[in-house]
C-alpha cells in the first residue's frame, strides 16, 4: 500500500516576485496534476502577511519516493531555477494524515 502524504511549502515572496512565482507555479501544476500519484493541492495567502504564500499538496507516496520521482521531473527545472534567482525563501514540511473530516 502507497503511502499518503501532505507536502506544505511556506513561501517567503516579495510583492515584485510573486506575479512570476504565481505564473511558473500554474505552469508546473499543468504537469502535476496529470502525475499518477498527485491527489490535490492549494496555493493560499496569508491574510495578514502579503509575502507569505503556503503551497498544500496531497501526494500517494513516501517523502523518499516523492523526492526521487517527482523532484526530479524536467518540468521542475524552471521552477527550480527561479526560486534560486529571485531569491524565494522556501520551507518545507511533510505531514501524515491522523483524522479526516468532509462535508456530508
């Protein structure tokens, strides 16, 4: 059985970097969305801190087997590259799924 895992991003943009962040990151999932393993993802803003964007991805597989088949993905290099060069400050975190809850 395939794990499940929940990816989330905290993203540190400033104002002027985030219309291209935004911009790569809608190409990529153009990508994602057709991975075998993807499940679902959300790209939200803080509220209260405009250069704080969390990315919320639900994948079927381990944090190893993600990072060995999906890291490594052509699609990823542009992406990759940007956050180097616009000096995007990026930290992630892995989560297993204790409760679930949805809609009646």
């Amino acid at each position: 059985m395939q794990d499940k895992i929940t990816l989330v991003v905290r993203f540190r943009i400033s104002e002027f970097a985030k219309e291209e962040f935004t911009a790569k990151l809608r190409d990529v999932f153009t990508h994602i969305v057709k991975e075998e393993t993807f499940v679902e993802a959300s790209l939200v803003q803080d509220m209260r801190d405009l250069e704080s964007i969390l990315n919320y991805e639900v994948w079927n597989e381990s944090p190893e087997s993600f990072m060995k088949n999906q890291m490594s993905k052509a699609y990823r290099a542009d992406f990759e590259k940007m956050i180097v060069d616009l000096k995007i400050d990026r930290t992630p975190a892995w989560y297993s799924t204790i409760a679930e809850w949805k809609k009646a």
